[in-house]
C-alpha cells in the first residue's frame, strides 16, 4: 500500500482546518508461490514438480520423493507432459547424463508377460493414484536389461536442445529398475510462507507476496480468509524503509 502520507486540508464547521491522513491503503495481493524452492508450478493440474540430479536407482528415487510428500511423476493429460517437456531444468553435467538429452525415472512400471520372439507386455502406474493418469505407448527397451527381471521401470527421455524441447519431442524408455538415473518427483502444490517455510493444511500463514503483515489459513494449497493488519508511519521519522519479511518494522533513514 501506499506508504507515504496524503495530506488533505479541508475547512471544518467552524472554519478550522482539518488534517486527514490516509496510511496504508489496502491494494489487492498476488501470491507468487505455490512451490517450495526448487519446484516448478503448473496450475492445470495444481502441482509441483522437481527434477532430482543426484543418479539413483528406481526404488531409492522413489524413496527421496517421498520424503518430500511427493511420488515420481506420473501425467494426467499432454497437456502436463508438454510442461515438463518445456521447462529448463537446471541440469548439471553428470556421468549418466548425455549433453544433448536427458532421461528420468517417472512413476510408471513396465510388466512383461512374453519374452519367447518378442518381449511382451503392458505399462502400469507404480503407485496407484489418480484413475485419469495415462500410460505411455510402446517403450524403447534399454540397453541395461536383464534377462531375469519380469519388471522394468520407466524413463522419460527429453532433449536439451530449445527447439526440440519447445516442440515436445519425447522418448518412453523401460530400462532395468537397478540402473542409476535422474527423476522427476511430483507433489501437491502447497502453501509456502513469506519465509519459505512449507505450511500444513489449516494452520495460520503469512503467504510469500508483497505484504508482511497478512494472516492467512492454509486450505488446499492455497491462502484463503485472509486478514490484513495495517501499520501506522514511524512518529518522528520523515524518511523511512518498511521490512519486506517484518509486519510493522521500519529502518528510518533520516540523518
């Protein structure tokens, strides 16, 4: 809001004249996370997604992403999968990772039913959820199968380079469950506080935006009945600075 004083003199019944200050003038609020750090936010399906870098095998990866209230991503529309495909994800140069591609492991599991001429079989989603996730078409087998393994675990297979990566090209891998890869976990969007802080459904908040002095409830992911507290200007301070973190905190800056 605004946060210098709009002085307006007016004459009173008396003919004295009288001071109005308007402090603070409430302005609508945008919210700018529905993410923690590090997680990238699509609004069509009210989620997070974060690309883990450090190479790990399916299960440990599947395990990483549920210690952050998440699950290896598995897709509900092309629309979805053409987010992923889009984004930069910051990827570093690793050992298991081609420069000009990348893969990761996503939660999805490839049954195999008959390996007399063909390999044979069907995709499933690894950890049942949501009944609208699709299922891939017919993988590309990897380079690391084993003979003995009945199951494989799905990649994602994108490309680095921007006019691929803008036009959606893609490639579905099921490769041994064992090999180490990068992975892609999925989670709920959330409600994230002005600090940063993840906050559980219910509990009171200060959302990350532009107003430290906001209380909201946290309730699906999003800040709602929220309440504004409104501060005076410092007295005796003609020039100042308001916290951006602190409700009400000022740094004066006269001499």
């Amino acid at each position: 809001g605004k946060e210098n004083v709009d002085s307006r003199h007016n004459r009173g019944r008396g003919g004295e004249t009288t001071r109005f200050h308007t402090v603070n003038v409430a302005q609508p609020v945008r919210f700018s996370r529905k993410c923690p750090t590090g997680w990238h936010h699509y609004e069509g399906t009210a989620s997070c997604y974060r690309v883990y870098l450090n190479g790990e095998n399916y299960w440990d990866a599947v395990q990483t992403c549920q210690r952050v209230n998440a699950s290896l991503a598995t897709f509900t529309a092309d629309q979805e999968l053409r987010f992923i495909l889009a984004q930069e994800w910051d990827l570093e140069e690793k050992t298991f990772v081609r420069k000009d591609q990348r893969r990761f492991w996503v939660g999805y599991q490839y049954v195999i039913t008959n390996r007399n001429h063909s390999l044979e079989g069907h995709w499933e989603v690894a950890y049942k959820g949501s009944s609208e996730v699709f299922l891939p078409p017919e993988p590309i087998f990897g380079s690391a199968m084993s003979e003995k393994e009945n199951v494989l675990c799905a990649q994602l297979q994108c490309f680095l380079f921007p006019t691929l990566r803008h036009h959606g090209l893609h490639s579905w891998y099921a490769e041994n469950c064992y090999e180490k890869s990068s992975f892609l976990c999925k989670r709920s969007q959330t409600c994230v506080d002005i600090k940063d802080n993840i906050v559980d459904e219910g509990y009171y908040f200060t959302p990350k935006g532009n107003d430290p002095c906001l209380s909201c409830t946290c309730h699906n992911g999003e800040p709602e009945m929220c309440v504004a507290a409104l501060c005076e200007r410092p007295q005796g301070c003609q020039q100042y600075r308001k916290d951006p973190k602190e409700c009400c905190k000022f740094t004066c800056l006269d001499p």
